[in-house]
C-alpha cells in the first residue's frame, strides 16, 4: 500500500514560500502528476532530471528529497538505486559540463564583439551629427583667439567638452588650426593653388583621426 507524503512536501514548500502545488509544478517546470507520484513515495517513477529541477525549486539538495518521499525502512535501498544513477549520471557529467563552458565562451565572445560593434556604430554616427561642428569650431576658435575683442572669442569654452570627448574616444586632431607643417596628400586637402609633398603649407580647417584610422583630412593651403 503506497504511502502519503504530502505532509511532508508541504513543509518544504512552505519554507520556500509555495502556496499550492500547481504552483511548485509552474516554478520547477514538473507536471503535477509527477509531483504527485513524489507525494506517494513513487520515486522510481521519476526521472533524474525531474528530482533535480524539484530541489532547485524548493533549494535544498536531492537526496534530501529523496529522503522525505520515502519511510525508513526502504530509504536506503532507494538511496542506493538513487547513488548508482547518480553515478552513471556523473560519468558523462564532465563532458556535458566542458561542452557547457565551451558554449558559454563562445556566447560571452560573440556578445564581446557585437557590444565592441555597437559602440563603433554609435562612434560613427555621433561623429557624422558633430561632423560641421568639429571641423568649423576650432577654426572658429583659432580666429578668436586672434581678436580677443571678436563676439567668437564666447565660442572657446563650448571646445572643452568636445576636447574631453575626443580625447575619451581616442580621437585626436591632425595638425592645430594656424599651425605651418610639411604638406602630406594622404593626410591634408589643399583648398587652393598646388603643393608639393613636404612643402610648407598652413593648416586652415583641422583634420581628425582615430588611432590607425583617417577619419578627416585636415584642409590646408599654400604659403607664399
């Protein structure tokens, strides 16, 4: 004659905070039937996996669950049979875990490189928004600071959180707006009259570029 071990599952779910066992089969993902099979002591009627996702949902371990669904006189040759599956169980164990971390790696780079992604997109789309500003700003700042007395000298303090921003962002200007340096055609953009490479020209409209990567040339002009 099967047992009832309701009492005894009761108590357990109430430690956890189950009202119901409708509720502990939504929790742990077990159909009530094999909650009730537990309840009756019909412990080889479940699974391994089932006896698992029921201790995960009432958090204590599975032997103990085992414990309470049986009365003292079977309990150890029930632990027994339960050992040797468990056995079997950990035996492949090992390579379903290796195969699990290996998957979790490969999930964690792929996220890796789609966040690296996003912010490279991010990046580029903020700077094709600031594009006119950061071109014409600092020209327009070079010439304030040539005529202290000129309304555009106001524009100098809207450069430092552009230049914090770059700076964060590891984008840095070419050349100053003003400066006179050796004319370079991969880096610079004669806006008149022509220039030999290593001629001296003067920077007009600053360029930009971030580590390896041009992302303006700096637009110059001859002197002389």
């Amino acid at each position: 004659m099967s047992q009832d071990f309701t009492h005894r599952l009761r108590t357990l779910m109430q430690t956890v905070g189950f009202s119901s066992f409708r509720a502990l089969s939504q929790a742990s993902g077990v159909s009530e039937q094999q909650i009730r099979h537990l309840r009756r002591g019909n412990v080889t009627n479940l699974r391994v996996d089932t006896l698992l996702k029921l201790s995960q949902a009432l958090q204590v371990p599975a032997i103990e669950l085992l414990a309470v669904s049986t009365d003292s006189e079977t309990q150890n040759s029930k632990l027994s049979s339960n050992a040797a599956q468990s056995a079997t169980q950990n035996s492949t164990a090992p390579a379903e875990l290796s195969d699990l971390r290996l998957e979790y790696d490969r999930l964690q780079q792929q996220l890796a490189q789609q966040r690296q992604t996003l912010w490279e997109e991010f990046q580029q789309a903020s700077l094709q928004t600031l594009e006119s500003l950061l071109l014409q700003l600092p020209t327009a700042a070079y010439a304030a600071q040539q005529n202290p007395q000129a309304p555009a000298v106001k524009l100098l303090p809207l450069l430092r959180p552009l230049d914090r921003l770059l700076e964060e962002w590891g984008i840095e200007a070419i050349a100053a707006v003003g400066a006179e340096v050796p004319y370079d055609p991969q880096q610079q953009q004669l806006m008149t009259g022509t220039a030999q490479p290593g001629d001296v020209v003067k920077v007009r409209y600053t360029g930009y570029r971030q580590g390896d990567r041009l992302l303006y040339r700096a637009k110059v002009s001859p002197i002389g």
